[in-house]
C-alpha cells in the first residue's frame, strides 16, 4: 500500500471533534492501541481506554508503521488507526469488528497536529472482549496529589498514559524502559503508575513533565513495587482539543 495524504476532516486538528473514533499505535514487538480521548461528553470521546487489537491484515499494516517509524524515530511524529465509522465506543466492551485507516500524525512548530492517511483501504481490526485493557468514562476523578499515570505494556516494552482526572489536564502516552521487570501479572490489570517526586499540575501542561533520557522512579497503584525507568519515545501529546 503506498502512503496518500489524508483528505477532509481527517487531516487537521482534532479540534472539529468528529465522531469518529481514533486509536494511537504504541509499541513494535506487541502493539497496543490508547483511544483519543476528549473531555467534551457530547463528542463521544469522554472515555480514557487501552486496547490489545488483532488486525487483519497478515502484517501489512503493522509493516507499514514500522516502517515510517524507523524513519521518525526522533521527530515528533505519532501514528494512530482512524475509524471513519461511526460507532459508541463502549460497543467495543462487548466485542467488534471495524474498519480503519493508518495514520501518521505530524506535530507542527505551532503545536497544531497534521493527521495524514497513509493506507488507501480500509483495513479490519477485531476487537475482542478480553482485548478491553482498561475503559473508564472521563469524569468524577479528583486530581491526584503525585503525577499519575497509566502502565501497560508487555515485557521490556512499558508504556504510560498520563491518568485524565479533572479538566483542563493533558494527554500522554510514552514509552519508557524499566530498570526491572513489571509482573506482568500487574500490567494485564493496568494501574496506576505513581511519580512521587513530582507533584501533580493540577492544570493542562505544554510539555511533558517527564523529560526523554532523564531517570525517574514510579510505584504501581503508588504504595506497590518501586519500578526505576528511563523515559522514552513520546507517542502523543495534547493538551488542546483535549480541553475543548
């Protein structure tokens, strides 16, 4: 399949708040799938989810992203599957099949985000029950004193989401290297992964809190095991549309 640009809605800012669903890719041995998440209730995006998708493909997708990301390993480039159906996403706690189209998103100097359609057919992603990693209604979460975080991830590759409690806040997914491995036992669960040396903004940020190279030490569920991390590739960021 040979990359084409994006046409329409679908290439731009989110800041239209369509009701189309998007997933952002994260990770290269295993791939797991973080819903685009939109505190407005009436954008059908109000939901913070992690996904474990199988495509349908024999590869060709996941090639494909491979690929482009060899090439931007160290630019600001993220990638996500965009649904051009529309659906309520919590059909997909019971199971679903959909169409999807991959997507390199390009971050801008300004910030602003460039959404680009890479794959010319509509590729099949099915969605199982057990595939449902975490799901969570945005919403009726107070701030949390520590920086707080979602971990999932399988073996050494680990990978945060930054919790969304209360508005206005920020959108993150990272991927870091743990000093030690994580039960994965306890990743399947998703908690909570706890930074205690830093203090929650209580507010939206511009830029990550976690710095790319820089050591730091976090606790599941923040009174479990201490895991020391180097942070990693940056795989989204928004603390705009987020908001809207």
């Amino acid at each position: 399949m040979t990359p084409t640009p994006a046409s329409g809605p679908a290439s731009g800012s989110t800041d239209a708040h369509e009701h189309i669903h998007r997933f952002l890719l994260l990770g290269k041995k295993k791939l797991f799938f973080y819903h685009l998440a939109l505190y407005n209730p009436q954008s059908g995006h109000n939901y913070q989810a992690v996904f474990s998708f199988s495509i349908k493909d024999n590869g060709e997708l996941r090639n494909m992203y491979l690929k482009d990301l060899a090439q931007h390993e160290n630019e600001r480039v993220f990638y996500s599957l965009r649904c051009p159906h529309h659906f309520e996403l919590p059909e997909l706690q019971q199971g679903k099949e959909f169409g999807v189209h991959l997507e390199r998103v390009v971050v801008k100097p300004d910030g602003s985000r460039d959404f680009q359609q890479m794959t010319t057919a509509e590729t099949m992603v099915d969605c199982k029950r057990e595939d449902v990693l975490s799901f969570r209604k945005l919403g009726n979460l107070p701030y949390p004193e520590y920086l707080t975080y979602l971990v999932f991830g399988e073996g050494d590759e680990i990978h945060l989401a930054h919790q969304l409690a209360e508005r206005p806040n920020w959108d993150e997914a990272l991927t870091i290297a743990p000093a030690q491995p994580i039960d994965p036992a306890l990743l399947k669960k998703v908690p909570t992964f706890v930074i205690d040396s830093i203090r929650d903004a209580h507010d939206k940020l511009i830029e990550s809190p976690l710095k790319k190279g820089q050591q730091y030490q976090g606790k599941i569920d923040g009174s479990g095991p201490a895991v020391d991390f180097t942070v990693g590739r940056q795989g989204w960021f928004n603390h705009t549309s987020l908001n809207s």
